[in-house]
C-alpha cells in the first residue's frame, strides 16, 4: 500500500471512509479516539441504517453488546435539545461497565470497516489519551485490525501490549502521573470479558508516528516489541504536532517556528531497515513520487481526505471550507495554546466555531469527558486527574498553574460537536465545534473533479497514485 488515510479526530476517520479506503488497496485508518462516546451517541440519535447495531450483534459476547444497546439505544432518536447522556470519567481503575463500552465501541468501528472487502484496516491512537488504551486495542484486535499507528506521545510500550492482547493474555501500561512516588499501571485482562479458551488473535502490525529519526532509533531499540514500521509526520500536518526542537520562537501570528532540527534524517531513518510513510503536506502526485524516492514505502494523507464526501466532518462545516478553498480564502493557524494538551494544534477558520475568539471566550469551561486530562499524585498518594481547559479555580486548587489555562479550548466536546454530535446544555447551549486541518487545505481543490464542488476518496486515491 502506498497511500495510508489519516486517522483523524473523533469520527472524522470513520468507519464509511476507512472502508472506502480500504476497499480501493490502500490502508483505511479508523479514528481510536473516544469510540465510547461515538458508539453511545450513534445509538441515541436513533443508529440511522442499523449499522451499529448490526456489529454489536457480531460481537463475541452478546450479553456485553445487548446491555449497551439496552442502555444507549433510542429508537426513534433523541431530539436537538435533549442532552446525550454523560459517560464516567475514566480513571487509573475504571469501572468494568466503562471497559466494556471502550472495547466494544473499538470492535464496532473495526468490523464495520473492515465489512465487504478483504483488504487490511487500521486504527489510530493518541498515546497521550492513555485510560482507554488497553480495552480499546484489545476490542480493535477481537474485530481483527491489520494495523495499530499511534503517536502523539512515545509508545514505547504498546508493542508488548500487542503481543500479551494476541494470546488472550492480561497486560499493563504505564499511566504518566505528575508527582507520582512510582510507577503507576492501567491493567487490562482480557479474560474477565471474553472467557477463556479462545482462538489466538492476529497480532497487528504496529506503526510509530514520529516526528525524529532519534525517537525512531529509541523505539527499534527499546520498545517491549516489534515496531513494524513508522509514520514521518512534519508539522504541516493537521491536528496535533510535536513540539519545535531547541528554544521557543514564534512569529507574528503566535505560531511556533519551526527549524532545521525538526526535519527528520531520511537517511538515518532507513538505515533501521523498517518501512515508513511520509505524512504532512504529502497530498499531491509529486509528493508520492518524491517519497517512493526518497525510500519511503508510500505516503499519509490527512486533509485530503478530512474534505471528502465520506469523511465524518460535518457536512455544513465541509461544504463551508470547501467554498473557502474555491475562492482562494482558506485559513489554518498552528494554535500553540488552543489544545490542552499543551502540543500545537492546527485550527482551520469558520465561522461559529472555537476558531473564533468570541466563542471560545463564550463558552463556559466545562470538562466532562475528560479525555485530555493529566494524572498527578495527590498529598494522600490518591491519583488526581486535571485538564487546564477546566474552570480555573478548579484546575488551580488541584495544584494547575493559573497561566496555563489562557486561552485552553475544550476540544473533546468541540471534536464531537465537528461530527455532529454536540452536547446539548440546558436545553439551549449547544457545543460549538473546531476543525483542525492541515496547512495543504488550500489544495484540496486539485482532487475535484472539472465542474464538480465536491469530492470522493477515490478521487484522492486516482490522484495521488497517477503515474506510477
């Protein structure tokens, strides 16, 4: 495969499009990221189409999926404004009900995009998001998931992960907690869900996203498995972006500058003798034929495919940015305070969204899901949880630094709220969305076809695989 589909967002990389992809050779990618609301809120808005309903009932325990049906599903549909139900926040010891929803939710979007073709699927996870790594990898491995990309964070401990999950085996993984006295394990064990006795699982291939050769030669050489492979991602791509190496500098619009030693060695990249795929600004015919010769196996698209008909992006928002691009007026900024996970963030301009100063500023800070949220180490040696995009006084009292709240959006309501599903509040305060893109939005007019104001994942994949 020489193309791989970004796993973008929260249900921007969904089902639809990973199949799409996948279906066509290349390598559909799932969105991993807060499946358990995606699953729960699909089911309250009434499951148009059956669809998940039809992978719960594929699923190898029916008492798990019938209760969560049981619990979520609303048949005709929940109106504008009522409010989804709220989920617990995941914690280092997480409630059996909320692993089972986390590990279904992952086998649903894996076998739904895995459905009607042979070819392999993969998903995407965020390593700083680490409460649901466990039941999330083990439910993508029960619908058999080819491969595993994560970055965001340095993985060095999912490959093992991999291996315990692909023979039923209990697993651990480390939870990165501030202050912590010592290591502090999230533990997984398979068996208490599924039962015992069970066929071996395929072990997936497991792809690093990388922003250096030196992390690239730390994971090959300490990783508690096999690293099949890595993603090289620039900081043209969209979502989060690793850091700028050396002092801080920005330039005139608050967005770090980046140098020469954010540019990965090439070189010394395929002196590791892995395969890997260049990603950020790589949408383009010639950026696929640089990579081939430069020794990459093939190429990560992002944007390109976050702007076509199967993409889970709102549809009004998609239509809006794809008017931007025909008129020459799209706008990303790299946001480097926007995401409360403190990495730089690209943030596309639209109207009524966190984009704009007003709104961010006319949101009331509320942290209900809590995905983002830092681990630290109370007095009582109890394990807190913080996220700097919560009300101050709050993220404060639990030892936050004031400053680091100036200008935190919430983007887990705001990336649910981008795929349609927005939480409701009060009846009549609806969560805005933000819409993260690559610096390359303004080229995505080049995969529409003569006269046409829209755009398919085939024509992403006709385009850039042109020629060779």
């Amino acid at each position: 495969m020489v193309i791989i589909q970004g796993g973008m967002g929260v249900g921007i990389s969904n089902w639809r499009l990973a199949r799409t992809v996948s279906a066509l050779g290349q390598l559909g990618v799932v969105s991993g990221t807060a499946l358990d609301q995606v699953l729960a809120r699909r089911l309250q808005m009434g499951d148009p189409g059956g669809h998940m309903r039809r992978a719960l009932a594929a699923f190898p325990v029916p008492d798990l999926a019938e209760a969560i049906c049981e619990r979520f599903y609303v048949p005709e549909g929940k109106t504008r404004r009522e409010a989804f139900q709220t989920l617990p926040l995941p914690t280092a010891t997480p409630s059996v009900e909320w692993q089972a929803l986390v590990m279904v939710a992952n086998f649903v979007e894996v076998f739904l995009a895995r459905d009607g073709h042979a070819n392999p699927v993969g998903i995407n996870f965020l390593e700083k998001i680490q409460l649901p790594h466990l039941p999330s990898i083990y439910g993508a491995m029960l619908a058999g998931v080819d491969y595993v990309l994560m970055g965001a964070g340095i993985p060095m401990k999912i490959p093992g992960v991999l291996d315990h999950f692909a023979k039923h085996e209990p697993a651990t993984y480390p939870l990165t907690v501030s202050g912590a006295d010592e290591p502090v394990l999230l533990s997984f064990d398979p068996r208490e869900f599924v039962g015992g006795d069970r066929p071996p699982l395929k072990r997936p291939q497991f792809l690093a996203i990388i922003a250096s050769d030196v992390l690239a030669l730390s994971l090959t050489r300490r990783a508690n498995g096999a690293v099949n492979g890595f993603i090289v991602e620039g900081p043209t791509a969209g979502g989060h972006n690793a850091p700028p190496r050396g002092a801080r500098q920005v330039n005139d619009r608050g967005e770090p500058v980046y140098g020469p030693r954010d540019v990965v060695n090439l070189e010394k990249l395929k002196a590791l003798g892995l395969p890997f795929w260049l990603a950020g600004g790589a949408g383009t015919a010639d950026r696929v034929r640089e990579a081939l010769a430069a020794g990459a196996t093939g190429v990560q698209v992002g944007t390109a495919f976050a702007m076509c008909a199967e993409s889970g992006l709102r549809d009004d928002l998609r239509q809006t940015l794809l008017a931007q691009v025909r008129d020459g007026a799209t706008d990303v900024m790299t946001n480097a305070v926007a995401s409360p996970t403190g990495f730089p963030f690209k943030v596309a301009t639209v109207a009524d969204s966190l984009s704009d100063a007003g709104v961010l500023a006319a949101r009331p800070r509320i942290c209900d899901l809590g995905y983002l949220r830092d681990a630290y180490q109370e007095a009582d040696g109890t394990i807190g949880f913080r996220c700097p995009s919560e009300p101050v006084n709050v993220f404060v009292s639990k030892g936050g630094e004031r400053p680091d709240t100036a200008g935190r959006a919430c983007i887990c309501n705001a990336l649910l709220a981008t795929v349609g599903m927005p939480q409701m509040r009060a009846g009549r305060l609806e969560e805005p969305p933000i819409v993260t893109m690559g610096d390359d939005l303004a080229g995505v007019g080049r995969f529409l076809p003569p006269g046409a104001t829209d755009y398919s994942a085939a024509d992403v994949i006709a385009t850039l695989t042109a020629g060779l």
